[in-house]
C-alpha cells in the first residue's frame, strides 16, 4: 500500500540533522556559518522542528551546498521502501524478478540510481573537505 506525497509527513529539522551529519558538520560550525544570533542549542532546537521557513531552509541549504528540495522532500522511510522492495528474495544476480509480471526495475534502472548515488556521496565528501578546511581556516586565524 503506497501513500501519496500529500499523505507523507516530511521532518524537515530532522532531514536537515540527517544531511548535516552525512557531511560531517558539527551543529556548532553551522551555527556558525548561519550567523552570530546563531549557536549550537538553536540547531539543536531547529532539527527538531517539523517545517522550517523557507527562507531560513534555503540558508541552511546554501551553507550545506545541497537543495532546499532535498531538505523539503527527504522521506526516509519512503527511500527504505523502494529499497526494500527493488529486491526480494527471489531476485537473482541480475537484479530481475522471474515472476508472470513485468518488472518496473530493471538492470538500467537500478545502476543509474546507483550511479547517482555514488555521486552523490563523493559530492558530499568533497564538501565535507571544504568545510573542514574552512573551519581549519577559521581557528587559524583566532
């Protein structure tokens, strides 16, 4: 049974947590890439936080180098889904189902979404490096 995107109930504060984490960035250095009235007891409060303003989604999206969209749309439990149901336990190596229906996920399908992926990833472990590099930067200089 699938729900439709109306249904679906995004945490934005909590997909802002699971992307900065991803990247490695501490709640401090965004709190300081946000601004002085900023610290980190504010983003603790702010990923918890079900809807954010736009405004201050697109900030945090900028200094995060990712897409507002990917903040606002993230469904984890959705992306486990479609995992989860890419593969069953009749699968075979070739990542095709031999059943009487068609398959809607085949080889190209899933190595594109794998492809992307590891893009993905490598973007966001370059970004991790720039950001660390800034914060080395930055206490350096104090």
């Amino acid at each position: 049974m699938t729900q439709n995107n109306s249904n679906r109930k995004i945490h934005q504060g909590r997909n802002i947590k699971r992307f900065r984490e991803m990247l490695g960035i501490k709640q401090d250095a965004l709190a300081f890439e946000l601004g002085e009235d900023w610290n980190q007891q504010k983003i603790s409060l702010l990923e918890q936080k079900e809807a954010i303003e736009s405004s201050l989604l697109q900030q945090v999206a900028q200094i995060l180098k990712i897409p507002a969209e990917a903040i606002e749309n993230f469904d984890e439990e959705q992306a486990v889904n479609i995992i989860a149901n890419t593969f069953t336990n009749s699968d075979h190596a070739t990542g095709f189902v031999y059943n009487n229906y068609p398959t809607f996920n085949p080889v190209e399908t899933i190595l594109q979404i794998h492809n992307e992926k590891i893009a993905l990833y490598e973007r966001m472990l370059q970004e991790k490096d720039e950001m660390m590099l800034r914060l080395e930067q930055l206490l350096q200089n104090k």
